[in-house]
C-alpha cells in the first residue's frame, strides 16, 4: 500500500503547480521559483509568513485567522470548466445539470477552511456534487480524469494544456478561481524580496 500523503506533500506539489500555471497557461513569466520560498495559501503558511519563515504563498484570499495582516496582490483569474476523458460518454450531447451531478467527480484536496468556488455555487442550487477522490493537485486529477470516468471541475488554462481531455461548459455558474500572491508587509521594501515577487508577475 503506498504512503499517505503528508500534508507538506501536498502543499509542495500544489506550490510547484501554482507556480507553473502562468506558463501552462501562456508564458506568463519564465523563471522558476523555489518551493522553499513559494507555497499555497494555508493556514500553516499565513503563520509562516508572519513569523519570517516563508518568502511568498499563493492563492485566494481566503478567511484564515492572521491574513489580514499579510498584503496580497492579485495574480490572476481563470474560469472553471467540467474536465473529461476523451470519449466519456458525458462528452455527447448536452451537458445539464442533472447529467453533471450523475457523474462521479474528483477534486483537489486542500486545507483551507473554505469550499471552492464550485461547491458553493452548487450549494446555492441546493445540491452537492458526488466526489469520489482527492488528489493533492490538479496534475494528479487531470490524470486520474483521462484514466477513468470520473470528471473534474478545472481551472480552463490548465485545462486546454491537456490534450487527453474535454472541456465543457459547466451547467452552472461559479465565480471564477483567484489567485493571489502574499506576504508580509515586512518585506514590501526589501530589494530581493521584490525580485522574488517579480518573477512571478512577469
């Protein structure tokens, strides 16, 4: 039986794919950034940047305890679409509501307090999506996706860079993903902490 995943596991591979989006999604900057210096925003990383222990964290700005102490900059928006193995049946024909919650879904695991965008935007319909399995990130789910019939809520750039899947419109509407970078205010001055803070905004 593997190992279970260890939630700074989870949090490494998370970082490294956050930090590879823009360049998934079109070049948006082209220098790699150390995952001891960049992780996603947690509760765990919004203390270590309080306390100097972490550079940057990326993410939406979620209510965690101490946030409102950090500055956060917004990095981009992308809009979620219903992710497919090529030939799913759900791939033909129109993809309703009722179709999309018959579907066994899959998900990215996190540790933040919050649902995502997509289950809240069901919960306002007053439904709840049948999510079979969480993967420590979005690479794992797209994989699992294209492996099986099991379909994910996926940001569209990330998406479109995975040829073994469909996207379709969900049949629904949902805020779109924003992601943010923060960090301590401490910082803001600091010539290299800026640098670091430019890789990622170019």
């Amino acid at each position: 039986m593997p190992a279970a995943t260890s939630s700074n596991e989870l949090r490494s591979r998370r970082a490294s794919e956050l930090r590879a989006y823009p360049t998934r999604a079109a070049a948006c900057h082209t220098h790699p950034v150390p995952s001891d210096l960049v992780r996603p925003v947690s509760n765990a990383t919004v203390g270590e940047l309080s306390r100097g222990e972490l550079h940057l964290a990326l993410g939406p700005r979620a209510p965690i305890d101490g946030i409102d102490r950090l500055v956060h900059k917004p990095w981009l928006s992308d809009r979620f679409l219903c992710a497919l193995r090529r030939g799913h049946p759900a791939s033909r024909g129109p993809l309703t509501l009722a179709r999309y919650l018959g579907l066994s879904h899959v998900a990215v695991a996190t540790d933040r307090p919050t649902p995502s965008s997509v289950q809240l935007a069901l919960r306002r319909l007053g439904h709840e999506r049948r999510v079979q399995l969480a993967l420590p990130s979005y690479s794992a789910v797209l994989a699992c996706v294209q492996m099986t019939d099991a379909v994910a809520a996926i940001p569209e750039r990330l998406g479109q860079s995975s040829p073994g899947v469909v996207l379709r419109g969900l049949p629904f509407a949902t805020d779109p993903m924003q992601l943010g970078v923060a960090w301590h205010p401490r910082w803001t001055v600091d010539a290299r902490h800026r640098w670091l803070r430019e890789l990622l905004f170019k």
